[in-house]
C-alpha cells in the first residue's frame, strides 16, 4: 500500500485507544462520522482538528490542508475518509486521510 504524506499511525498513544482493536476501529468509524457531519454542516474541516481529536501529532501540514465541502467543485471528495488498516498482528492502526489539499484559498481575509 502507498502512503501519502499525511499517514498516521492510531495506538497506544492516542486519544480514545483501547487494548481492544475491535473497538478501536469502531472509535475510529465514530469519529470519521463525526468529522463528515461537521463537514457537510460547517463546510470545511481541517486536518488539524482530526489529528487533534484522536490525539495524533499535530503537523505544519495540518494547520492549512483538509477538507472543503462544495458539490460544484468536482476535484474535491467532500468526504472525510480515515482509511482506516489494521496492521498485522499488533494493535497499531495506519490511517491515511484523503485531505483535498491545502483548502485556505477558500476562505476570503
């Protein structure tokens, strides 16, 4: 699998982590669902508060790029997706977000 740039790794250091990876994985669809609906109702998310909430390492990166939500802008997802994999036999979690790119343009001064 390739990994973009904004790949994270959900365990024992995060926000919400349970020695129980099936409830791991269920926090983590919570939480995608929550970030989607924030989505749809404030119109944009960023990065940064994703990372913040499942208590991941907040990145420069993070602080302009996400997701803006406009059904006419057809290079946009206007979906938060954590892609979520478990991997192997541990309880570590790779997440790998489909940010749509640095979304700051979108906001006028």
């Amino acid at each position: 699998m390739n990994k973009s740039k904004y790949a994270q790794i959900f365990n024992s250091t995060c926000t919400g982590w349970e020695e129980n990876r099936e409830w791991n994985v269920m926090y983590l669809k919570a939480q995608q669902t929550y970030f989607n609906d924030a989505l749809r109702n404030r119109g944009y998310v960023f990065l940064r508060d994703v990372l913040e909430c499942l208590g991941l390492p907040v990145t420069k990166t993070s602080l302009f790029v996400g997701w803006y939500y406009d059904l006419s802008n057809a290079s946009g997802d206007n979906y938060i997706d954590f892609d979520i994999h478990e991997k192997g036999d541990g309880s570590d979690i790779e997440l790998d977000f489909n940010v749509d790119g640095d979304i700051t343009n979108r906001f006028k001064d």
